[in-house]
C-alpha cells in the first residue's frame, strides 16, 4: 500500500475530494477489475471513456478516482472517497505505475526499440547475444512478454504503463539484469512508456503505417512519436540511411550514434552478401568503425543487415566479446519472422508476418536475390480491414512472385471467399500465376508437396500467430505445428 501523494510524486494534479495521502491498494483503469480500496484512472479511449464508468467503482469500492475533464460526481454519504484531476491520466499512471512496482527499469539495463519494421528480429538478436554473454533477459514485444520466469500473451506490441512496469518487476523478481522492449509510436503517444529513462534508444527505420483511424492522424505525427524515444534515453542509436533520419533525431536529449549500410556512420556494413548453401539461407557482411569484423546472420535479406547491425552497436557499447555476436547470429531463432523451417535441402520454407503489400514487397524482392528457381508466395489477408489492402496484396504478389496460393488469414466476420476474391481481383492486373486453396492447411500441403529443387516457399501472414479468426472464433492454428502434422500425415522426408 502507497498513498497518492507518493505515487504522483512526479505528477502535477489537483485534489477536488479527500485527501492525497490516503493509501491506495492497486492501480485500475478497467472498471470491471475494479477492487476495495484501489484508484481508478479515468482514460479516454476511442471508442470509451472511462468517466462514464465512474458510479460503478464508486459502488465497487475505489478509494481514489482520477478524473482529466470536468465531471458530476455523486458521492455517497458518508463515503471516504479522493478525487483527484490531472491534465493526463495516461502520463499520471505510467508515472504512478513506476512507483508503485519500485521503479524497476532502474534495477536492469533497459533497451527500447522503435521503427516500423525490425523491432521483434532487433529483440531477437539483442537476446540471444546478451544470454550468451551471461545477462539474463527479460522482453516485451508482439510475440508477448517473457519475464524470465513466465511468458504473457499481450494485445499490442507495447502493453498499458501498468503492465509494462509489472512485467519489469516480475523480470527483477526473476533475476533478469536487461530488459529489451519493443517500444510503439501508439505506447510514446499514449505514454505507455513514461516515467521510463531507457539505457538505450533504437530506430530502425520508418516507412508509412499506421495512419488514419485511432492510430495516427498523418505522417508528420507518426514520425514525432517516433522520435519521442530519444527524448527518453541516455544513449540513442540511429539507421543513417533512413529518409527520416534528420526528423527522428533533431529533438534527441540523448547521445546518439549512427550505424549504415550505404552511408559514413560509426558502425558500417560493406561488403554484403546473400548466402544460400544447401538448407542455409543468409547474409554475411564486414562491419567497419565501432566493431571492425566480418559477420554471417541465418536471416534474409539486407532489412536483416541492418537489424544485425542495430543489435551490434547496442552489443559492443556493452562490451560484449564479438566472437558472442558471431555464435548467436548464426542460432537466433527469430519466430515469424523470415523464420526458416528446414524439412528439405531441395527448397528453402520461410514463415514471416507480412501481412501488407508494403512488407510483401519488401521480402518478395529480397528473396529474389537468392536467385531461386521460382518464388511461391502463400497468402490471404484480415477479414473487417480496409478492402485496398486485398487488391494491393494481390497485385504485389502477382507481380514479384512466380506463383501464388490464395488462401485464408483471419477471415474473421466476412467471408474467406469474398476476401479471396479482392486478392484476385488485385493480381489480375499481373501476369502472375496462381491457384486458390481457401483451407490454409491444404493449401500449405500444397506448397510443400508441389514445391520443385530450388524453390524458395513463403508462407505469409501469420507469422508468430497461432489462430485463425474465423466467425468471431479464434481456432489454434499454429503454422509450425501445421507443417509437422503434413509431414507426419503424408509422410514426407527430409532427403
């Protein structure tokens, strides 16, 4: 138990009811979670507001309410109750949250990663490097929250300021010395991460996502949020060769340092290669000014340099041996993201996430570097998501892929056939081939019993993913799992 004063220290607010050093038993901004004795933070959604919610924790038992507008509040008589107005309530609780789990991000050393795309493979590799040189790690990201002792399932990529900081204790309860997280552009808008001074800030890269609707209103704000992270960390580490690279790091408070693959920076690559020998497929590359050495990842493409490159310069400022970075770069095992699942030396299987023209794109025109004998790109696309992302996909496969299986992918509300047809509708504006299989597992069946020497197959979407949402239901369906169940099923070998 901790009182208001003590857990707003850091907060400006303005007592309108009782007394800020009543003590408070949890922090709650779910009116159904709502508990005898606790505060509850009044958020303001997109779709609710949580002072419409305010007279059933007063008759669930809050002691405390934090309000941010003007509202009527009917206390009972003879009810012990503190109100209290900030001018953020998202800011007050991360703020609150910190203090009232004991400030542990300042108990490890605390990495935060940003960008649109690289942050889960970036939280692989940083990882596995740091395990390997005897940290133990703690992580939150897409995939979820490992804790170093137990693994939570999250909706977003950066959880509520409350879970963040609970997740962080839970880490120091279990020994963890580092943290590395995967932070936002929503977590630095809705200040998910506040009262956070990470060790280091990374950026990845930036490109147009997650604008429009409750996310972000355009670019230029996309890009602010962005650069809210070096505002919030000691030491910042740069993509030199992104466009954006003077918009993220005009405000940084922080140190910054750059690393590039096609630009004079502090950490360069030269020297890049595709690899594929046998069932290995990769990149190799040398590295010049902070860590001067050559390197081999089992990740594609050179999106996966620069992912490798970020995990370097963090690795080095630690004083982490090279030859560590070497070993775990060739065993990282990134899930869902151009994930490699070995059943023949003949053809080369790679999971990934994408899951939108713009990724598609992206690794269709990578893989074509390997010099396959065709690429076969498997894939469907969200139910209840805008309809141009259909066409988009469609046309983007159609075009830089040799073959396509149009299948499902969280068809959720609507109908799996009406979305194939969107898709096809897009790839008919290509000379592309493909075959439509709406069962997802058939159609990877497919794939893998049609595939020829040479081939690289990708399956696309899912990812990390392990359900399909179909009518409102989600369904286990883990693509990991689905290609042992074909294997054992057809009895297929890898030779």
């Amino acid at each position: 138990m901790k009182s208001l004063k003590e857990l707003l220290k850091n907060v400006d607010y303005t007592v309108l009811k009782g007394s800020d050093e009543i003590e408070v038993c949890d922090l709650i901004i779910d009116s159904r979670k709502t508990k005898e004795g606790c505060a509850f933070f009044c958020f303001i959604g997109a779709n609710s507001d949580g002072h419409d919610y305010i007279d059933d924790v007063i008759q669930k038992g809050a002691a405390a309410i934090l309000v941010q507008k003007d509202v009527t509040i009917n206390v009972p008589e003879g009810r012990n109750l503190t109100i209290l107005r900030t001018e953020d309530n998202r800011y007050a609780l991360a703020q609150a949250s910190a203090e009232y789990f004991d400030q542990p991000a300042k108990k490890m050393i605390t990495i935060g990663i940003t960008g649109t795309k690289g942050k889960t493979s970036i939280t692989s590799f940083l990882q596995t490097i740091l395990e390997k040189a005897g940290h133990k790690v703690g992580t939150i990201g897409t995939v979820g929250a490992d804790t170093g002792g137990e693994f939570i399932k999250t909706e977003t990529t950066t959880p509520e300021s409350y879970d963040v900081e609970s997740f962080f204790a839970k880490m120091v309860e279990n020994g963890c010395d580092a943290c590395v997280m995967e932070v936002s552009s929503q977590a630095l808008k809705l200040n998910r991460v506040a009262g956070i001074t990470f060790d280091y800030g990374l950026f990845t890269n930036l490109s147009p996502d997650h604008i429009g609707g409750a996310e972000h209103k355009d670019l230029e704000e996309y890009i602010y949020c962005k650069s809210l992270l070096f505002r919030q960390c000691k030491k910042g580490f740069i993509n030199r060769d992104d466009e954006h690279f003077d918009a993220i790091t005009k405000d940084a408070t922080c140190s910054v340092q750059t690393f590039s693959c096609h630009q004079e920076s502090d950490l360069k690559a030269e020297d890049i290669q595709y690899v594929r020998e046998g069932d290995f497929i990769g990149m190799s590359f040398r590295t010049k000014g902070l860590v001067e050495d050559d390197f081999k990842i089992s990740a594609a493409g050179e999106f996966s340099v620069y992912n490798a490159l970020s995990a370097i310069i963090v690795a080095q400022d630690l004083k982490i041996d090279a030859a560590i970075m070497k070993e775990a770069f060739l065993n990282v095992h990134v899930k869902g993201r151009m994930e490699q699942v070995k059943i023949s030396p003949k053809f080369t299987l790679l999971i990934d996430y994408a899951h939108n023209a713009m990724a598609m794109e992206h690794i269709l025109k990578a893989m074509r570097k390997y010099e396959p004998k065709r690429i076969v790109s498997l894939f469907g696309c969200g139910g209840n998501r805008s309809r141009l992302r259909r066409f988009e996909m469609g046309e983007t496969s159609g075009r830089y892929a040799d073959f396509s299986i149009l299948t499902e992918d969280n068809s959720r509300l609507e109908k799996c056939e009406d979305i194939i047809a969107d898709i096809v509708e897009g790839i008919s504006k290509t000379d592309g081939e493909y075959i439509i299989i709406p069962d997802r597992k058939e159609a990877i069946k497919y794939s893998i019993l049609n595939a020829r020497e040479g081939d690289i197959v990708l399956l696309l979407g899912k990812g990390h993913e392990d359900y399909q949402d179909k009518n409102g239901v989600k369904t286990p369906f883990d693509e990991r799992v689905i290609i042992q169940e074909i294997l054992e099923e057809t009895g297929y070998s890898y030779e």
